[in-house]
C-alpha cells in the first residue's frame, strides 16, 4: 500500500481507516470495540488489544465499546468482570456509557436464528457433539451432511421452540448453519450457531438455557452496535468468512468489517487463561495478581505502569506477522517510565553490621539526600547517620580482586550522602563467618562539604537503629524458556517452570522514609526498582517487590534464546 504525505507511517490498520474515512459519507464515524469473555482476567496480549481499539477510538474522534461476551455460563464468573473493569479503568482508557453484554442482546440473536431458520439457512441437528466432529472431514477430506440438513423449515422451527423451552438435553441437539459442507474452511461446514447449556447466567439466571455460539453472536453485537472495524487476532482470521456469511444473510444496516492482527506473543510467559488458571490451581503462583503472572492484574502488583505498558504495546506495533517479543522489550519501557518518575532511596537487602568506632556515642546526624538526581524539583529528605549502621554484604571483600573498588580490609570508601569510612577490623563468628566491621570515620570528609577528598568506591547504606526491617521479593521471568507452551518435544509447559522466579529475602532494612510509602515505585539505588506490596505489607511489616532491575541482565541469553524458539 502505498503511504500518503497525511498517513505515513501508519500501521496498516489505521491506514485502512484513513482510507475508508475519505470514502465514508459525511459526519461517519469509526466505532471500536474490545470484547473480552468474563472467564479470567485479563493477559498482556489483551493490553495490545485494548490499547489498539481505544487508541483508534482517541484517535479518530469515535466511540469504542467495552463488551462482554458472557455467551458460556459455564465458564463466566462477575467476579471476572468486575476485575475486566478494574483493568482497562487501570490502563488509562473509558468507555462513558458504552458497557455493553452480549447478553443484553439475546432476544436478537434469537429472532435471527428464527429468521435463518425461516429463510432455510439453518437447522436444527440431533447429531451429538462426536457424530457432529466426525461428518465435519478433516483439512484435506470434505464433510457430509448431516442426515437431518433436509428437516423442513415447519420442524426446525418446532425443534428450535422445543430448545428454547427445555425440551431436550444438554448436546441432544443444536442450531446449524445450512452453508457447505464442502467448503475448504472447515468454519464454514454449517457450524453450530446455538446449543443448549441448562446452566444459570450470571446476569440471565435461568431466563435462557440454549445460548449462542461466539461466531454467530459476534457479529451480530459488532451490527447491533454500529460497529464499523471489528479488530481482533490472526486466529480468527478464518472466521472472517462466517462473520460476513452471518452478516450478509441478516437484514442489519450496520456493515461491520472484521480486520485481523498479530497477537502478543511474550517470551518466557504464556497467556492461556486455561494453564494460568492451571497454575493458580496446583499452587505454583498464589493466584491471578500473582506479581509473575502476565496478567494486568500481576503487573499492577508487581509495580508496572500504565504508562509503561502502554508504550510497550506501541513499541510491538501492529503488523499482520506472528513473532515472539523480548521480554526485554517490555521491562525496558518499564525502566524508562520510573527511571523518571521513582524515588530514589536506600535499602540493604543483605545487611552486614558496620560499627564506626569513633562515631560519638548515640549521636543521630542527618544527612540531606536528594529525592532524584535529575529532578531537584522532586524535593529532598533527611537521612539518619548513626553509629552503628547496614551495608550490603556482597560490598565487602576480605580478599578482593584488583578492580573491586568497594570495602577492603584497610581499604577505604564513600558512603552515600556521608562520610568516607575505613575498614578496620573484620570480627567473624566462630564459624568464621563475618558478622561485623569495625571502621572509622574521617570526620573532615562530609558529603557536599569543603572537604572533598576522593575514593574510587561509594556504597549505599542505612542507618541500623533507625531504618525499618522488610521481606523483599525478587520476581523474575516465571519461565526458563521463550515458548514453554509450544514446544516441539511434546514435553508439558510445567516442565519449564523457573525454580528461581521468587527469591523472598528475610531480614533486609529500608530508609524509615518508607513506612509512610504509597503505591508508587521507588528505586533502591543500585540495586533496582521496588514497590509496597499492596496486599502483604501492613503496619507491623513492610513487603517490597522488585518491579525490574535495574539492567537488563537478561537481555544477551533472551536474544540468543528467542532466535532459536
């Protein structure tokens, strides 16, 4: 296609837009939809999706629907839903008063399957679900026909009245499709459009017990909405044939034009709501907002953004080809969010004792630190210097090698907004294992003072009777390969579990300046990005997450990984 000075660069689907607005007639509108079924909450590869048909709606001055395919009661819950709501609330977009149901349109679809049935387009079959799966063919064998395709017009409108009564069981009959059972697409070898499921809906109750198929259902809301570009992944692509057959043989004024995209596909995760919930239930993550899960729900617990998430569905694009995307990719547009908008503060996740043997007593001095390098807007705060105080352990070798410019035995450094220290004497337990330092201090040496004597090494610290304890969490990818869910061997996605996902850390100790810490992420410098878990962290107990470290660490094996899947 070739690009326009007005619509260069655009992706193929908002050129195909720009396209049909210069043809549309006046004062037209493009109307979206996003059409999640209630059955999980929602995935990343739904973001894309998500941010794509509100996005377009933005774009384009139009509305976009957030609609409920609540078709299979067996399967939907509100509580999926309500957590659906919370989501795309949480992603920055709105709906107004466009939250729709595809239940609200239940009588529809049922006075359309009567006309289709009227007009000798359907059928109501009394083959079961086996013998059904068995005339259908296969890619290189057509299907036969039923031997109930020839019932008249007169007994499929009696079967079907019979359906919706409650006449039959559960899979004792259905409403077909009368289309080709030759056709190559197997979609189009009169699929089922209504079956019958004796089961409660969470909005209907017990109002309907045969309900329709998604293929038949879909296009009929996309219609009933005045939907003009229905959107939606590569799989459905040979349901696009249906979706027009449904829409052709159906007296709406609505052309709704269905338009396929890749799905995201993210390394080292799956977004099978049915193994996710597999999951849940054997215990391997404690549930849907587990913060490794790849759910919106895990992300905004783990301590992602809005905003990063969106930047990352803009990154991937739209395109028509199936690829596997880093996960790099993602927790960079992450990086780069908070690298702007987090705190910086200071934590010791591995404390070692350091006593400053010539510090004065109980002496508490404060020590201004900046809130944010780059930002002196962002403000300052106070940091307690004491006596005794917490380093990270792994910044101190008693035997170092030549480049390590941290703590030494004699060796001196810089702490962080303080002093510079020296160390004097290492005390081991009887196990000769390090419990303490001995240092002192050169008084003359203040940060930000006259005194600006250098060292090579500065190291982050707290205070040991004025910081606060805290469990920390170290997320990491829940995977140890880029496509668990599609491998070649046959061997189960389980198998690929990452035993080091979690790494839950006893004992660390924070700047008391995050008692009062709110949802918002902070750095801990050097160390990575961090969040108060919403739910475990209390008054009495502080719970940090890892939202991403601070490289990608990852980023050379995940390359190498991704090229081979």
């Amino acid at each position: 296609m070739t690009e326009t000075s007005e619509s260069a660069g655009l992706d193929f689907i908002r050129q195909g837009i720009v396209d049909w607005l210069k043809k549309a007639p006046d004062g037209a509108q493009v109307v979206t939809r996003f059409p999640p079924e209630p059955n999980g909450y929602l995935h990343i590869g739904h973001a894309k999706a998500i941010c794509l048909n509100f996005g377009i709606s933005e774009e384009y001055g139009g509305p976009c629907f957030l609609r409920f395919d609540d078709t299979n009661p067996l399967k939907e819950d509100q509580a999926y839903a309500d957590a659906i709501v919370k989501d795309v609330h949480w992603l920055g977009f709105d709906w107004g008063d466009r939250l729709t149901h595809a239940s609200d349109y239940y009588p529809h679809f049922y006075d359309c399957a009567l006309q289709l049935i009227h007009a000798g387009k359907a059928y109501v079959d009394s083959l079961n679900g086996d013998e059904i799966r068995e005339y259908r063919g296969t890619l290189k064998e057509p299907g036969r026909n039923s031997p109930y395709r020839d019932r008249s017009v007169e007994e499929s409108l009696e079967l079907f009245a019979a359906m919706r009564a409650g006449d039959f069981a559960d899979g004792e009959v259905c409403l077909r499709a009368r289309i080709d059972m030759a056709s190559p697409n197997i979609n189009m070898r009169d699929p089922i459009l209504y079956r019958i499921r004796k089961a409660a809906h969470q909005r209907t109750g017990d109002e309907w017990c045969i309900y329709p198929m998604y293929d038949f259902a879909h296009p009929i809301s996309d219609a009933l909405e005045g939907i003009t570009h229905s959107l939606c992944t590569l799989e459905f692509e040979d349901h696009r044939p249906l979706y027009n057959w449904v829409i052709d043989n159906l007296d709406f004024e609505a052309r709704p034009r269905q338009i396929e995209f890749s799905r995201l596909n993210l390394a080292y995760t799956i977004t099978s709501k049915r193994k996710l919930l597999q999951l849940i239930e054997e215990g391997v993550v404690a549930g849907w907002d587990d913060p490794r899960m790849p759910t919106l729900a895990g992300m905004r617990r783990r301590g992602y953004t809005p905003a990063a998430i969106r930047d990352f569905c803009g990154r991937v694009g739209i395109t028509k080809k199936e690829n596997i995307i880093q996960m790099g990719v993602l927790e960079n547009s992450v990086r780069e969010d908070l690298g702007e908008s987090a705190h910086r503060v200071m934590a010791v996740l591995d404390p070692l004792k350091v006593t400053l043997t010539n510090w004065p007593g109980d002496k508490v001095e404060m020590h201004t630190a900046q809130n944010h390098p780059a930002y002196p807007e962002m403000g300052e705060r106070e940091i307690p210097l004491t006596r005794e105080i917490y380093i990270e352990r792994d910044d101190f070798m008693e035997d170092p090698p030549r480049k390590f410019f941290r703590l030494r035995p004699g060796g001196e450094v810089r702490l962080r907004y303080g002093y510079i220290i020296k160390c004097e004497q290492v005390i081991k337990d009887d196990n000769g294992n390090i419990i303490e330092l001995l240092c002192s201090y050169d008084p003359d040496t203040r940060s930000g003072g006259d005194n600006q004597r250098k060292v090579k090494g500065t190291i982050h610290w707290v205070s040991a009777t004025e910081s606060l304890p805290a469990e920390v969490r170290l997320y990491d990818r829940l995977f140890s390969v880029p496509r668990p869910d599609a491998d070649s061997s046959g061997r189960d996605f389980r198998e690929f579990l990452n035993p080091d996902s979690l790494q839950v850390m006893h004992g660390c100790r924070v700047e008391a300046s995050l008692a009062s810490a709110d949802d918002a992420a902070v750095q801990f410098e050097r160390t990575g990005y961090f969040v108060r878990d919403p739910l475990d962290s209390r008054a009495n107990k502080l719970v940090f997450n890892r939202v991403v470290t601070l490289r990608d660490s990852w980023a050379k094996l995940e390359k190498q990984d991704v090229a081979q899947a």
